[in-house]
C-alpha cells in the first residue's frame, strides 16, 4: 500500500491480507502485521523474500542477496560471494498454520499451500499439501521460514511462551534455525550402544539430505567430536553454543520385583537445572545435524553414573535410576520444544527387552518410531520374526554370518527363529570418515614383532588381564583404551585413546577382544585369528558362536580370573596362534567367514536409510 511500510499495514486474523482488501469475517489483529507477505498481492508471485539478520528484505531472485532498494546495481548478486547464507520464504507458494503462543484459539487454522486462503473457503485443487508451522512471538517479530524438508521456526524460549523456564537462562535474542523431524537417541548402553546409530545418523543425513538432531550421553561427547572432526563430508558450520536452562517434569522411582520397574509419581513435580551444549554440521549434500548434550547441575545424564562397576560375578545394577530419567525427560521436554518440529519421529539405539525399551521412552516422554536393536540377545525378542506384530518396530544391526544361533540364557535356551532379518552392522563408512593414522609410536611398536591386538576397554579389566600373557621373546602386547599407569612387562604397550580397528588389526597376528558384535565384525573381516574374553551374557554368546565356526577361541572372565586350568589353556591358545599351530582354527573357515561378512558389509546403510524413509512417512 503506498506511502505505508509492509511491517505497518493491518491485516485480517483470518485470511492475513490487508484489512483494505479483505472480504471476509476476520478482525484486524495487530500481531498478525510482521508476519509480512502472507497473500498475493504484496509482491509479485514467484518473487522471494529473504530472512536476513532477523529482518526482511526485498530480493530479485533466489541467488539475489541485498535488498532490492540497496542494490547499487540493481543486478543479482550471488550469495556465494557475499559468503552468507539466506533461508527464504517464496511469495504466493504458501503460507502454514500460525499458532500464535499468545493466542491459541487460532492454532487449528490450516491454510492452502498454494493460495495461503483457509481450507473451508480455498476453492484450489491443490491443497493437498498442507504445511504447518509454529509461530514463536517474541514481541518483536513473528518469522516463517521454508526449508527443504519442512518449517522451521525460532528456537528461542522467551518467559511469556514457557513457565518452566527463565528469561534469563534462555540466552539471545531469536537465532532462525531449522526445525528437524527427526531425532536420533542413544540415552544408554556403552559406546558400542552409541557408534553404530551415529554411523547410521550420519549416513541418513548425508544420503538423503535430511535435518536431524542427535542426542546421545555427554561422557561420549569427545567420541562423537573426534569422529565427526574426520569427515570428509560434513563441516561444522556453527561454533559450539553451550545454554543454561530449567525445565519443570515430573518425578520418577525404580524398583526391582524382580525385573526393573519405573515408576511416574504424577503428583510430585522437580525443576532440573541443566546446561546445553549444541554442536552444528552441515553435509555437501545439504543436510544438517545437530548435536546435543544435556548436562545437568546434579546427578548427570551418563548411563554409567547410575550402575553398579561391573563385575565378572555380576553387577550393573541400577542406582537412583529416577534421577537419571528425570534429567533426560528434562532435556528432552526442552529439545522438543526448542529444537525439534511437531511430532518428530524418534530414532532410538537399545539392547534391552522391548518392555524395557517402552517403559524407557515412557519415563522419558517420548516415543521410539524406529529402535536399533544391538546385541544378540535382541534375538530372543517376542515376534522378531514377525516384524508386523510387534508394537516396537526394530532394525536388527548384526550380521547374519556371525549371530548366534543358540542364546543359553539364565533360565531357558532359545533357538532364534531363523526368519529374523539381520540386516548387518553399521560400522564407520570410510567414504564418510577419514581413516585417523596410526600414531608414529604405536606403529614403531607394531613393526617391532608379532603383536598381539587387545580391544576390551568396555570391561575396564585390561590391568587383570595383563597379567594373564605369559613372558616370551616371541611376541609382544598392544592393549588399546587402556588408562593402566604401571605395567612391568616391557613387551607391554598401553593406548589409552581410539584408534582405526582396522589399520591395526591388518597388523596384528592375534587379536583378542570382548566379543562386541561391532567388534567381532571388525575381526572377522580383518581374517585374523581371535580369542574371545567375555563379561556379559551377550558376549558370550558371540564368542561360543565365533568358536564354533572355527575361527576364534572363547573364555568367559569369570573362569578366567577363577580357574588355573582356564589360565593355561588360554597361555596354551595364545602361543598356538603365535607360533601357527593353534588346532581352533581353521584358515579355510576364517576367509570364508571374511568373504562372508565383506559381502554383507555395508548393505545395512542401505536397509537403514529405507527404514527411516518409512519412518518419516508415517503419519
């Protein structure tokens, strides 16, 4: 309208245009006036309005930057050579839902995606497509941003929108940021619980282009960070941003009779305090995933805080369990609201029983859409051969060469249905992740002689089971994840970081493990001889199912640590592979068994990405 600015016209709170030109019963709604271009006629159709700087600005096309008023030459200009980026909403091609959080009598109005009109008075044939979106008013300016994938929204938290949180723990002003859909979980388990989601995130996100947070324990937020520091295919696009917050949930107690049990005490509500680390990448594809780690003031948001030390005679029990799911139903409560859009799907990673699964996501407000399944026992799962019967939809990662086909459990034997699909592990994509190098020290020590490769940090028994190689002249001992200080064998090294299991196995002569199925994945296709020490259940029965392929030799800790004869035919296991005669091995079965899990290697990104398709086209 001449003479008056885009930001000053009224418009109608029904259809958004300006009262001038409205034709139908709504009233003139003040907040409704930044919202901006919400109907024809304000610009050209097909023309874009650019978000820059929390202010909207005129553009001649998507590659035009400045706004038109202020381009010198009244040309394009490329956003590339101004080096910022701009999200832009296209006038005339739709306009969302508009929940005002001040309002929210008109939250239910859903719009045509084509004429921005409500449904009940479009008479368009194409307002099939419906697209919604949260307005956050800040009392400043109300924005609507279109995305690839979906609308995004202001992710700043101000008192008037949330009771449960203070102004000033909510930090700046509005950042625009991308709404994603999709949320990748791993709230327990240790980091081999973790790897094979963040492999499997990574690759969703780079393949399809998606948005999508991922969340995980913040005693593995150095892993993540070093593994994503080595792609070649994501950048980090934002510096790490760390909030302070409060969030208002309700009170949690477990007890065991004789299984687990969680408990929700409606009545009782707790306010945790928290602090809120976001690390930020963008993928060549144009994905981008967001990092989080929630922090809490007391207790923490770390699986292992909460369970007893392992033990070879049993253990990892749990311990004020309520205060560890009250601090991840916090930080949850606030990533959905602040970080995901409506109704995000959930993509979660378990190894326990599936009612243990759904009494988890209870207790911590959420849903799991899509959960990994880790670990042989997950074999024993009711109707895991019938995928369309079970309340839970799981993705089995193992390798279907390598599982066990007997889980001896404590009171019963099962005999997994063969008809489970096992889809593989997703192990680190060497296209996706830069192989770290071998430090110039451990690879010295590699050359020296025969060595033998120990990988069972998970357990924290590497000092114990130092003691169990024997003195020779005729190999010499690399224990990775090791934090032993004193070792008095000098044929002994200690790692105490992470290293690329690959590179080091191609030169180990024996590889003794913890029977991980990530873990005996990565032996099996080094083709390497192995010996097995296993402290859980599950272990177990990868290492007996490893034995009786001929490929590896298995020893439980307990008997280990307990029974001399077990010493000495482990001493005994150890020098036969050395010296190439050990009689558990057979070299045929151990290329077969590599061929075997090379050719399955990898197709289970595939599986997976399919998975999370039908995930997100789910109502």
């Amino acid at each position: 309208i001449q003479g008056q600015s885009i930001m000053d016209v009224p418009r109608c709170s029904v259809c958004t245009r300006p009262c001038a030109r409205c034709n139908c019963d709504g009233l003139p709604d003040p907040h409704v006036a930044p919202r901006y271009t919400t109907a024809r006629g304000l610009a050209r159709s097909g023309d874009w309005f650019d978000l820059l700087d929390s202010k909207a600005v005129w553009a001649q096309s998507p590659q035009c930057l400045p706004p038109r008023a202020t381009c010198e030459q009244s040309q394009p200009q490329c956003s590339e050579s101004t080096g910022k980026a701009v999200r832009r909403y296209r006038v005339g091609h739709g306009l969302p839902k508009a929940k005002l959080l001040h309002d929210k009598t008109r939250a239910g109005m859903m719009r045509c995606y084509e004429c921005t009109r409500p449904l009940h008075t479009c008479s368009c044939e194409s307002n099939l497509r419906v697209a919604v979106m949260e307005a956050v008013n800040d009392q400043q300016h109300v924005v609507a941003l279109s995305t690839k994938n979906g609308w995004s929204t202001p992710s700043t938290c101000m008192q008037s929108l949330s009771q449960q949180s203070s102004s000033s723990d909510l930090g700046n002003p509005p950042s625009y940021n991308m709404s994603p859909s999709l949320c990748f979980l791993a709230p327990t388990g240790t980091k081999g619980d973790l790897l094979p989601l963040l492999n499997g995130a990574v690759d969703v996100v780079e393949t399809d282009g998606l948005n999508a947070v991922f969340l995980s324990q913040p005693c593995f937020a150095d892993i993540v960070k070093e593994r994503m520091s080595r792609s070649s295919k994501f950048r980090q696009s934002e510096d790490s941003q760390i909030k302070k917050l409060k969030w208002c949930c309700t009170t949690h107690s477990c007890s065991r009779l004789p299984e687990p049990l969680i408990e929700q005490d409606g009545s009782e509500k707790q306010t945790i305090a928290f602090s809120l680390e976001k690390m930020v990448f963008q993928s060549d594809g144009g994905g981008r995933l967001v990092f989080l780690w929630a922090r809490p003031t007391k207790g923490s948001c770390n699986d292992a805080d909460y369970r007893t030390p392992f033990s070879v005679n049993g253990g990892g029990d749990t311990v004020n369990y309520g205060e560890f799911l009250g601090n991840w139903k916090a930080c949850l409560g606030y990533i959905k609201y602040a970080e995901l859009a409506k109704h995000a799907k959930f993509v979660t990673s378990h190894s326990a029983k599936p009612e243990k699964v759904a009494e988890l996501d209870k207790a911590m407000g959420i849903r799991s859409s899509l959960v990994v399944r880790l670990g042989s026992t997950c074999l024993a799962d009711p109707l895991a051969h019938q995928p369309e019967l079970q309340n839970l939809k799981n993705f089995y990662a193992m390798s279907s060469t390598l599982a066990p086909t007997v889980l001896p459990l404590h009171s019963h034997v099962i005999y997994p249905h063969p008809a489970i699909e096992k889809h593989g592990v997703l192990s680190e994509q060497p296209h996706i992740f830069k192989p770290d190098p071998i430090p110039e020290n451990v690879r010295t020590f590699l050359e020296q002689m025969q060595t033998i490769v120990v990988t069972i940090s998970s357990f924290g028994q590497v000092k114990n089971v130092a003691k169990m190689f024997p003195a020779s002249c005729e190999f010499q001992v690399l224990f990775l994840g090791s934090s032993c200080q004193s070792d008095p064998d000098p044929s002994h090294m200690h790692y105490k970081g992470m290293l690329d299991l690959d590179m080091v196995f191609q030169k180990a002569a024996l590889i003794v493990h913890g029977c991980g199925v990530g873990t005996v994945h990565q032996v099996a296709l080094s083709g390497k001889p192995s010996i097995g020490l296993s402290g859980l259940l599950e272990q177990e029965c990868n290492g007996v199912a490893l034995e009786k392929m001929r490929v590896s030799k298995h020893f439980t800790l307990r008997s280990l640590y307990s029974d001399p004869c077990v010493v000495k035919a482990f001493i005994e296991a150890v020098m036969g592979c050395i010296q190439g005669a050990a009689s558990f091995i057979d070299r045929h079965k151990l290329l077969e068994v590599q061929e075997k899990v090379q050719k399955e290697h990898g197709a289970a990104f595939g599986a997976f990405t399919d998975r999370v398709r039908k995930v997100l086209q789910q109502p």
